[in-house]
C-alpha cells in the first residue's frame, strides 16, 4: 500500500521548497487582504477575516507554482500576490468568471 501523502518526505520538501519560493507573494496577499477586508469590507467575524486572507494566499501559492511551470519571471507571482490582496477573493473569482465565459463562447 502507497504511503498516505502527508507521510511522504517527498510532500513535505516541496511545500517547504513552494514556502521558501512563494512566501514573499503570499504574505503580501495575506496582509493586503486582511488590511483591506478590515477597512473596507463588510463586518465580517475576525475568523472570516482571517479564513478569506489566508485562501488568499493559497491562491497565490498555486499561482506562483503555475508561474514555475510555465517558466515565466517570479515578478508575475508578485504581481499577481499584491492584485489579489487589493482586489479581494470575490473580485477576482468575478474576473476570472468573466473571462472563463469569454473564452467559453469563443469570444
């Protein structure tokens, strides 16, 4: 029986080596999104402030893995990291809706 994924040494080097690459970006989303969900979002719960900050950076991670294996420049993550904390989750799941349709209707 194949070893559980969490168990795997292998798993954890390369969330260590994703960390490590993609930390920077992530915590300029996390701290972008906190300050902006604060200030300018709806009153949310301290928990709900903390949950959407950190997918958030999550997305970020998966964006600068995205931006690793297309070989483009660790800038893109960067930006991307600082458009999603200004933006918000909900901002860009809207854009990214919009453009999946364009693109869905051959536009």
């Amino acid at each position: 029986m194949p070893d559980m994924p969490e168990k795997s040494p292998e798993f954890w080097a390369a969330l260590v080596l994703a960390l490590r690459e993609h930390g920077l970006a992530m915590m300029l989303t996390f701290v972008l999104s906190y300050i902006r969900i604060h200030l300018y979002g709806e009153q949310k719960s301290s928990m709900a402030k903390l949950i959407e900050s950190l997918f958030g950076a999550l997305l970020i991670m998966l964006v600068g893995l995205a931006v690793n294996a297309l070989g483009a420049n660790l800038a893109w993550t960067l930006f991307a990291g600082g458009l999603v904390g200004l933006l918000g989750i909900d901002q860009v799941r809207a854009l990214a809706g919009k453009w999946a349709q364009r693109k869905a209707d051959g536009k």
